[in-house]
C-alpha cells in the first residue's frame, strides 16, 4: 500500500471548518426559509446563528483564498485543456463505468496535483464561483437596509436572495454527492481517513 | 283648553326661533373673519414674562391641513367664542377655553387613555405626550396616510424616542425600522396591512400618484376601471404586469416598494408598553394575517392616499423584486426547483450507491479472476 501525504494540516483544518459551517448554514437556512413548517429552533436564533456561522466561513474561505492564491496553489484548481477534453471523459467512464466493474482509477493523486479532472473542474466552478456568490448574496441579505442601493442595483431583494436559496440547495445537494463521493476510495472510508490523518493510502497494484 | 294648546306650541316655537337665532351669532363666525386678525405674521400677544407668543395661523397651510379640507370652522375647536364684537379691541374672550381634541376625535382619545403615553402623563410624566406633542400645531395637522413609513416614523415616534438604542432582540433592525412601521409592533388592535408604492429606481424616490394617473391617462377615481381588466375588485399579477411597459414607455422604470403599515385608525393611538409583538412568526409566515390585506397606494398631493387592493399572491411572485419577508413572501417555484436540485444530488448519490453494490458479485469475480 503506497502511502502519500495529501492534505497538511492547515487544508485539513480549513475542510473541516467549511464542512462543519456548510452543514449548520444548511440546516440554520432551511429553518429561516420555512419557520412557518420547521421548528427545531426559533426564527429569531437561526438567523444570529446563521449570521455568526456565515462570518465565520466568510473568514475561513478569504484566509484560504488568500493563501492559495499567494503561494499559487490556486492552480490546482484550474483544469489544462488536456485535462478538460479528455480527462473530464475519462474520469466521468471511469464513474460511470469503470468503477462498477473493478477498473483502476484512471487518476493517481500527488500532493501538488490531488484533484481528478472532473474534480477540479467541478470544484473551480464551486469554490470560485459559487461560494464566492454564496457569501456575497449573504452578505448582502445580512443587511439589508445598509445594503440597499447595491441590492437594488442587483434586481431587488427577492433576486438577491432567490440566488442565495438557489445556491443554498445546491449546496444542500452538494454535500450529499460530495460525501458519497468519498466514499469512492480504495475502501468506502480511505478518504475519510486521509482528510483526518492527511495521509492517502493507495493501493500498489493500482501502477 | 283648546286655546292652551296652541298657548304651548305658540311659545315653543318662540323658543326654537330663539336658540335658531343665537346660534346663528356662533354659525355666523367665518374663518375668514377669524383670518382677518390671525392671518397676520404679526399678531402676537404679550405674555406676563414681557414676552411674547405668536397668534398667527398661516392661512394657506391651514386650507392644506385636515382640518381644513375638512371645513372645520375655527370656532368649532375655539368653542367658546361664541360672537365677535367688533366694538371691542379683541372681538372675543381674552381668555379661552382650551381646545379639546376629544370633543371631535373620542375614538381616538379613548384608544389614547388606555396607552402607555396617557398612562404616563396621569403618572406626571410632562414629558409624555398629549395630542399636540405628537400632531405637533393643531392648526396644520395634514393627513399623513400618503406617508411612507419612514415619514411617518420621523414625524412621530422617533421625534422622542431612539429605536436603534431598543431592539437588540431583533435582526436587522434598521431594516425592519426602514420597511415595517413602529404602530405595525407596538399598538394593539388596530389593522395592519401592505403598502405597495410605486418607486423610481432611477431615481430613487416615490413616484407621485399623479404622475401615475396622468401616465395612464386616467384618475384616482377612475384607476381601477382602467387597470382592474377583468373587473374583479382587485390587481391581479397580469394586470400589474401590464402596467410596466406603459411606464417604461412613459420614461419611468418603476418597481413596487413594499412596507409594512398601520390603517389610519383611532385604535393606532392606543400605543402599547411591554406588549409589542415579539413573536417573529406573527409577519415570518406564509400563513400571516398582515399579508393576506396588500394595497397599491397612490398618493394624492393633499397627503391623502387611495388603497386599490392587490392580489395578495403577487407578493410571492418573481414580478415584484424589490420586496420581500422571510418566509412570507417566499417564492414557491425556487422551492419546486429547489427541491429538484437536492433530489438530484440524493438520486445520482443513492443511484451509483446501488449500482456499486449490484456490481460486487462482478468486481469480484474479475479479482478471483485475477
């Protein structure tokens, strides 16, 4: 079994953090959304908690944008053109396909390069685009009187936040793919295991 | 005995023709012969102080008040000046009787005794205030149902009281301050409802609901029968739809601007301490009374505002954008989209999980192969 360190402890900290403040502005937003059907806490806590938990993600996702931009690891993100023509195809066989009948996985992770095409694809889409829109959208619904003239400027209030309930179930959808997803490993749990340890663990045979 | 009788009636008409006639001294008295005096900037009187206190009433802003539209005679408030002599250098009483808001306003006075203003003042509170604290000159009271909420609250309640050092409580509260009226919280049972006011985004202002009416070609009396299509009593969505490309062609791009606000009503008087709802549900509902009663309000020059009922349902519509309460106003087809996208992700998860564990008698056999 050939063991490669993945994830240092800053990127697992930062996963955990989003994941965990994923989660709970998931479930603080399904209760703002439908306090009149939801009831496992009232209105009035699930949006300070909603606020407080936003702020903290907020923070969390700027120190990583940050430090993957200045030390340049963003690049991880961006796919090559090889990798989106072909690689994409290859991958998503592979899932489709390969996967079911025992078929190697065509992508070997590196510490410098541990995104699969399809991943990185996906993820250069999610962490850039979407959840920079997340924030903004909750920023903004954060307050909106202050907020006003740039709200308007976007089409209203109702836009704004149909775009931040559009996200808010996507992201709903994200996280279950995202962990059944891990479970895609050598074992259901390897991926789970190295996002905790920080070492992945693959199998020999695989090369 | 027949006599007697016509005697009686003979001397109760005398009687009636009298208090006709000494009425007639006090119907007689015309604001206008009032004006002649007061309407001088320079009237005053002198006080014991060595000071002195104005005694002008602005005429035209008297005629723009409620009061005035409303041809009520100086002498119907200033009761006691019951005839003018003009022989004298003052024409009546020096001094008179105060003017009593209640002789007129008793539904309001009595919504004011139960409240926490009254309360206060019967404490000895001279801070708390009566009637001409909050209407400020009784002379120019204008009618204040063409205010947004923000003018309303500027004109009364934040004049004495800060809201922003209040309400730690509440999220976003100048938000709720910007779009939801103090009386809305903190005055029992008076109605609430939803003012929908044409805004000019441009602009960034009201859009005058005589501009709308000329836009249209049309009048305040008129504007349902022209935009209510199919004569239902209220706007529907597609009738406020059309609406937008009349103003776009007009130069105007208009959105609805929604708040929420108190009818003009005595019982809003009756302002409440330690009982304001606090419960968010009571707006943050689908199911809330407040939002089942919307009105797109056009506002008169005079301050008054006709209310043309809306289809509460539009408020829930993609069409009015600049508007919206958590819960209550929510749009139902992101939740049908919504709940698409989250079964997607649950079905392509479940689906693949399915298919992996279908295919395990077929990985291995291919290992075993191996």
């Amino acid at each position: 079994m050939k063991r490669i360190y993945l994830h240092p402890v800053p990127v697992r900290i930062w996963h955990w953090v989003h994941a965990l403040g994923i989660l709970l502005l998931v479930l603080t937003g399904a209760q703002i959304r439908y306090a009149d059907h939801v009831h496992f806490m009232s209105l009035e806590s699930a949006v300070h908690w909603h606020n407080v938990i936003g702020f903290i993600v907020l923070f969390d996702f700027f120190l990583w944008f940050c430090f993957y931009v200045f030390t340049g690891r963003i690049k991880t993100y961006f796919p090559s053109i090889e990798e989106l023509i072909h690689g994409t195809v290859r991958q998503a066989i592979f899932y489709g396909f390969g996967v079911f009948r025992g078929d190697p996985n065509p992508f070997h992770a590196t510490p410098d390069n541990k995104f699969n095409p399809l991943q990185k694809t996906a993820y250069l889409g999610i962490v850039l685009i979407l959840v920079p829109i997340q924030i903004l959208t909750g920023l903004l619904l954060w307050d909106i009187a202050q907020f006003r003239p740039i709200v308007d400027f976007l089409g209203g209030v109702k836009v704004v936040d149909a775009v931040h309930v559009l996200l808010f179930f996507f992201f709903a959808s994200f996280i279950c793919a995202h962990f059944y997803l891990a479970t895609l490993g050598h074992t259901p749990w390897a991926h789970f295991k190295a996002m905790i340890t920080g070492w992945e663990e693959e199998p020999e045979e695989g090369h | 005995m027949k006599g007697q009788k016509w005697k009686w009636l003979f001397v109760c008409l005398i009687s009636l023709s009298l208090t006709f006639v000494f009425s007639l001294s006090s119907w007689a008295i015309e604001n206008s012969e009032c004006l002649d005096c007061h309407g001088d900037p320079d009237m005053v009187k002198e006080l014991p102080n060595g000071k002195t206190a104005s005694l002008y009433v602005n005429p035209d802003k008297f005629a723009a008040s409620v009061h005035g539209q409303n041809d009520i005679a100086c002498t119907d408030c200033h009761s006691s000046i019951t005839e003018l002599n003009y022989e004298e250098e003052v024409p009546h009483p020096i001094k008179l009787e105060g003017v009593h808001c209640s002789d007129c306003h008793d539904e309001e006075a009595e919504a004011y005794s139960e409240s926490v203003h009254a309360k206060a003042r019967e404490t000895g509170n001279k801070k708390a205030p009566t009637c001409q604290m909050c209407h400020t000159n009784y002379h120019y009271v204008r009618p204040i149902t063409a205010d947004t909420v923000t003018e309303r609250e500027n004109a009364f309640c934040v004049r004495c009281h800060d809201p922003s050092k209040f309400h730690e409580w509440l999220p976003q509260k100048e938000t709720h301050f910007l779009y939801a009226e103090c009386t809305v919280c903190h005055s029992e049972g008076v109605e609430k409802h939803v003012h929908l006011r044409p805004f000019d985004l441009i602009k960034n202002d009201f859009i005058p609901g005589t501009k709308i009416v000329k836009v249209l070609n049309t009048s305040f009396d008129d504007f349902m029968s022209k935009v209510d299509t199919n004569k239902n009593g209220i706007l529907d969505i597609p009738e406020l739809r059309k609406l937008r490309p009349i103003f776009k062609k007009a130069g105007i791009n208009p959105t609805l601007w929604g708040e929420l606000a108190v009818k003009i009503d005595p019982a809003s008087h009756n302002i409440t301490k330690g009982q304001a709802i606090k419960d968010c549900l009571a707006c943050h509902s689908s199911e809330s009374p407040i939002f089942k009663k919307v009105f797109l309000v056009l506002t008169k020059p005079d301050g008054e505002a006709p209310h043309y009922p809306v289809d509460p349902y539009a408020l829930r519509s993609v069409h009015i954008t600049h508007f919206y309460l958590l819960d209550t106003t929510r749009v139902s087809i992101l939740d049908i989209i919504g709940l698409i996208i989250l079964l997607g992700g649950i079905a392509f998860a479940g689906g693949h999980l399915t298919l992996r564990i279908l295919t395990i008698p077929v990985r291995k056999k291919r290992k075993e192969g191996k």
